[in-house]
C-alpha cells in the first residue's frame, strides 16, 4: 500500500472533486421539481385566501428541520399554519388515518414523508381536502392519488441531483410560493437548518449537499437563530464541522422523537429567545443519557438473540423500546459486518428498523418480502417494517433466502482507506490539508490511513469504566518518535502489535487545539 506525504494525500482528495465546488447560486431551479410549481401555486393561493392549511412533519431530525423551515417562513410572511408532527407511538409514521382524525384543513403539506401515504391520500379526496406531497423517499409503484407529489426520485422528475432531503426540497418548494406570492424572504437564512439535516439524513456531500453544508456550517457560527447560538454555544468551537452534526447535535434532536414526541426538537429548532432554546436543550441532552442506557440493554439483549448463520440478522422481542431499534440495527451491522432487522413488539405487531452495509440493498430485500408486512418503506441502506407476529419467522426464513443469492463480496462494508501514512507527516500541515476539503461525511468519508503492524509502545484505558483506551505506537520500526491512537469503546488486551485504520482530527479542548488520531476498525 502506498506511502503517503502531504503533496499525494492533496492529490487524491483533490481528486474526488473533480466536478469542482458549486456556490448557492449554481443550485439548479426548483421548477424542475416535478409538481414543484403546482404545489407552489396552490400553497401561494391558499395563503392569500388565507385557508386552513395543515403540515404534517416526520419524528426524525430530517422531518423535524423540514417542519421547522416551513414554520419559520410562514412566520416571516406572516402567514398562519397548523404544524403537526405525528408521534411514533401514538399515531405512527406520516400523514396516515390516525393522524387525519385530528385535521381540520382545505389544504394538507408533507414533509419528508407521504410518498407512500395512498391511504391518507383516498381519506383526503373523500374529504376535499388537497394533498400536497413533498419527500425524498423512494416511490413505490403505485403513488398515492394526492394533488401534487414532489420528490427527487421520482421517475417524472428532472431535477438534475437526486440525492436531497427532506428539508432541501421544502426549502426549493418554498422558494417557489416565495416567486409566486411576489414577496421577499431571504432563503439562503434557512442554510443553517439545511446543513444539520443534510448531514443528519446522511445525504451524500457532493454536488449541492456539499455547497450547502459548507455554507451551513459557516452560518451556524454566526446565526442569530436561537438554536444556532445553543449550538454553537454546546459545541464551544471556532469552527464547526458535519462531524459535530452527526455526533453531537444530531442524537440530541432525535431523541426527542424515539423516546418521546418529536415537538421537544421542533420547540428547540423554532424557539424565539435562546431562554426558550436553552430550556428545551437541556431537556434533549437528558433523553438522550437516556437513550444510551437504553440502546446499551437492548443492543446486549439483540446480539444474545442473533444466529451467526444468517445472511441477514433479524431478531425481535416484546417490550423493546421501539425509539432504539433503529439504533440498536446499525450496532449489529457494525459489530457482525451483516444487514440486520431489529423489530419491537407490542400488541402482536412488530415494528422496527432495518440497515445496511456494502452493497446490499435491503429496501430490495424488504420489498420482495413484502407479503409478510403490513407496511414498509426507505431506501438502499435503511428502512421501516411493519409486520404480524405470527409472520416474523417466515419473513426471517424468507429474506435470508433471498440474502444468499447475493454474492458475498456484496457484504464488504467498503472501507476507503487512502494508504499508509508517512509519520513525518503527521502534524498540524496535515490537519490544515484535511480541513480545506472538509466538510467530510457520506459521498466524501474523512480520510483514512492504514496503520500495520506496527510496534505498541504501552496501553492506556480512560473514561467512564475504563471503556476506551490509548495505544501509544511507532508507526515506523526506526521512527525516533511515538503517535498516540485513541480508539473508543474498546479496550484492547495486552499486544505487542497492531494493524487498523485511523483518521486523523482535530480536538478543541479549553481553548486549545490538539492532533487527535482516532482508530476506526481493528483488523487483528
């Protein structure tokens, strides 16, 4: 593997953006949105007749920025909407029957959901009541009969990138009632938002997600939005990057939604006064030291549960927290290299999570088992399953049978390590080269390097339980000086050597800047 100095690690990312930066401006119109400008149409007309409109959000972080943005843009227009974000336990996913008890509307507007919503869209005809549609999931064949459907993937659709949000495509929707009401509103004041649901989502940061990103994460530093000053606040960082996002902020907004009701992360993301946002922070942080302790039983229970034979892991149990399973999926996928199906039951109905790795398409999977659920959705990497109890047994046997008529390389998490690195190298250059293509994330991972078989110098554990530790190495046997590799959530027993991969980050702590080398995965 090849030897890497400053000037070769430069060119190879330099590389993976090749297509060259967009600004804001490059950002394709919004009325290539299939139905975008007839759902701007009725949404402008319903606002100047000043009807009743109803929108329905999704519990995740995704649907809840969704919501957020389109909040906030009545709000500057001085418009008046009803906003509901249904809760996971209560009502279930999306606009749905149970959720349209409780609406009295002329006009319905989804966010990040109701692709699949055709129930909810007959209920809406018998009603009178218009449906507009806008998501990002994948379509399914059929398309629910609403007024308008927006979404990416639609086969009709000729917007040139795919790949958005939920939040991304409200914010291009919104952008068109904006043109259609002849009023001003700053749409690139939402950039903040758009960046935390873009990495939360995990949408790919290339092409427009990239832009935006990138703007987001400067706007968060100096947003006058009181959830942006929280945050920044939170992280106490000059700079803020999509890792902070994904590993900081992001749990926080979405235990809200597992746990108890998405309305705690909406009444942070839309509070008026930083009093407002503290106060609802505060709250967020304690369920998710919740949520840890919760996901740590379950995950323990779910790996006691799994046969090691299956190509696809699917265990199920009475009584587990339904807001973790999704969580807890991504755990055995990590730990076992294989897709894994985590279902809570309750009532004898089963719902959970499903997630993925290499090249296995577990919403193809899932669909071609669709005869054994009730209900479905998502896309390549991650879905949602409904099912009977009675049928959780044969959909197991039948998805495994699918599984493995799939080659085996298809299972390879793919793991983009750069090549070995030059210790020399290793210093604050090397972390200014990093941060110049940040920011890093699906579509443009943090670049990794491979340590082997190098010589272990000592070991060191820290932290809560002693749970993680230090590994001080000489990466070269004639090397003069040690690195120190920090690997998380693992204690290693006494080695003499070590091969992994590692990146390589930056650490604020009390107003310094440290060199932080973090072990990704052990492969000895």
């Amino acid at each position: 593997m090849q030897l890497l100095d400053l000037s070769s690690i430069e060119a190879i990312l330099e590389k993976r953006l090749q297509d060259g930066e967009k600004k804001l401006s490059d950002i394709p119109h919004p009325s290539l949105l299939h139905d975008g400008e007839k759902t701007a149409k009725r949404l402008a007309r319903a606002i100047k007749n000043k009807e009743k409109i109803t929108l329905i959000g999704d519990y995740d972080v995704d649907g809840v920025i969704s919501t957020a943005i389109v909040i906030d843009f009545f709000r500057q227009i001085d418009a008046q909407i009803t906003a509901i974000i249904p809760n996971r336990f209560r009502d279930g996913y999306g606009v749905n029957a149970t959720v349209l008890e409780r609406v009295d509307a002329d006009v319905i507007l989804t966010v990040d959901n109701g692709i699949t919503a055709s129930e909810a869209a007959n209920i809406c005809l018998q009603r009178g009541i218009d449906l507009l549609i806008t998501d990002h999931h994948t379509p399914q064949k059929e398309l629910p009969k609403a007024y308008s459907i927006v979404d990416p993937k639609l086969s009709t659709c000729k917007y040139p990138f795919k790949e958005i949000c939920g939040a991304e495509v409200i914010w291009l929707v919104l952008a068109l009632v904006k043109k259609e009401l002849g009023i001003e509103v700053n749409m690139r004041s939402f950039v903040d938002l758009l960046a935390i649901a873009i990495i939360a989502d995990i949408m790919p940061l290339v092409d427009i997600n990239r832009t935006l990103v990138k703007d987001g994460l400067k706007a968060l530093i100096t947003s006058s939005r009181p959830a942006s000053i929280i945050i920044r606040d939170f992280l106490n960082k000059k700079q803020i990057s999509s890792e902070d996002i994904a590993f900081m902020i992001a749990p926080r907004l979405n235990a809200a939604g597992r746990l108890e009701d998405a309305s705690l992360a909406l009444s942070f993301i839309t509070a008026t006064s930083t009093q407002e946002a503290y106060k609802a922070f505060e709250k967020l942080c304690a369920l998710n030291d919740y949520r840890k302790e919760i996901e740590a039983e379950v995950t323990k229970e779910a790996m006691e549960m799994m046969n090691e034979d299956d190509a696809v892991i699917v265990v199920a149990k009475e009584g587990w927290h339904e807001g973790v399973v999704g969580i807890v999926a991504s755990r055995l996928v990590e730990h076992f290299s294989k897709p894994a199906i985590v279902l809570s039951i309750n009532d004898a109905t089963a719902k959970g999570s499903a997630r993925s790795l290499g090249e296995v398409d577990i919403f193809e999977l899932i669909s071609k088992n669709k005869a054994y659920l009730t209900k479905f959705g998502g896309h390549k990497m991650a879905a949602g399953l409904s099912l009977e109890e009675k049928n959780i047994a044969l959909f197991k046997e039948a998805i495994n049978k699918d599984a493995k008529q799939i080659p085996k390389e298809f299972f390879i998490a793919k793991e983009n390590i750069l090549g070995m690195l030059d210790s020399k190298a290793i210093g604050f250059k090397l972390l200014e080269l990093l941060e110049k293509y940040e920011p890093y994330g699906e579509g443009n991972e943090r670049p990794k390097f491979l340590a082997k078989e190098v010589p272990i110098e000592s070991i060191r554990t820290f932290g809560v339980d002693n749970a993680h530790c230090r590994i001080r190495v000489r990466f070269h046997l004639h090397d003069t000086s040690t690195h120190e590799l920090v690997l998380f959530r693992q204690v290693l027993t006494e080695q003499k050597q070590l091969t992994c991969s590692f990146s390589v980050n930056k650490n604020e702590f009390n107003n310094n800047i440290y060199l932080q080398l973090l072990v990704n995965k052990i492969y000895n």
